[in-house]
C-alpha cells in the first residue's frame, strides 16, 4: 500500500508524518509526503528535524510539489488539513475517493485540522509531533485490521 501525506509546504507536517510511519518499518507499506504549494528539494524545517532528531526518528527528506504522477502512485492520500483535501479533489478529481484528512481516515470521531507549527518555536514544534504520532498510533491499528 503506498501512503501519501500532504499539507502546504512539504517541509513540517507531511515530512514529519512520513518519518513516523516509516519508522513503523510497516510490511508492504511505502511512505512519501508532498506539498499543495512546496518546491521541490527544499528542506524539512529546522525545527522539524529537531524534533524528529530528539525522538530519534530517523529522516531523509526533500521537498516534493504536488503532482499527478505522485497521486495516481499514493492508494491513500491523507491532509493535514480540509482545505488541503478541497486542493486535491479540485485538482485531481479522480483522486476523490482515496483523499482524506488524516484525522478523518483515522480519528472519524475527532476530525479537525492538525495543527501547523509553521513559523512556531520548538515547543510548538513538539506539540504538532505529539498529534502526528497519535494519529500514526492510530493509522497504524487501522492498517494492521486492530
């Protein structure tokens, strides 16, 4: 199964989902992350990989704009946010029924926007790693049939 996370930029929440369920080491699960507005090779923030670097996650990542190629590869495309999903939908409408909002796909009971630690300190950094590592908890159960 190939998962695609997505937020704005590609450089603090999707990398930062993608590291966390790559870490899972998941049997036939492929992981990559892209961005509704991101360029490509940019790097991760550098508050992102502080926290990934602390909870000894590891992490290699370039940055990767949004792409057809990138959607018809992605079986699941989870948002970090509505307006992210709306992006896809508009954009790849044939994507429509593989698109969601990670708490959606995860959470259904709690569906809400994860938060955006863009610009924040590194508290605020750790606090969005903290909701990313729930919902991969999460994801992970779903996955495996739990």
């Amino acid at each position: 199964m190939n998962i695609l996370f997505v937020c704005t930029g590609n450089t603090c929440r999707s990398p930062i989902a993608e590291a966390l369920l790559r870490a899972r080491h998941l049997d036939g699960v492929e992981v990559r992350s892209a961005g509704i507005y991101a360029m490509d090779g940019g790097s991760m923030s550098s508050n992102g990989q502080k926290v990934l670097e602390s909870e000894s996650i590891p992490f290699e990542h370039k940055s990767s704009a949004l792409n057809e190629q990138i959607v018809d590869w992605a079986d699941i495309i989870l948002t970090m946010t509505a307006s992210h999903k709306q992006a896809i939908i508009f954009a790849f409408p044939h994507a429509i029924s593989k698109a969601y909002m990670y708490t959606e796909y995860v959470t259904p009971q709690d569906v809400h926007d994860v938060s955006d630690p863009y610009g924040g300190d590194l508290r605020t950094y750790e606090t969005t790693y903290q909701e990313l590592n729930t919902l991969t908890d999460e994801l992970v159960k779903k996955l495996q049939g739990d």
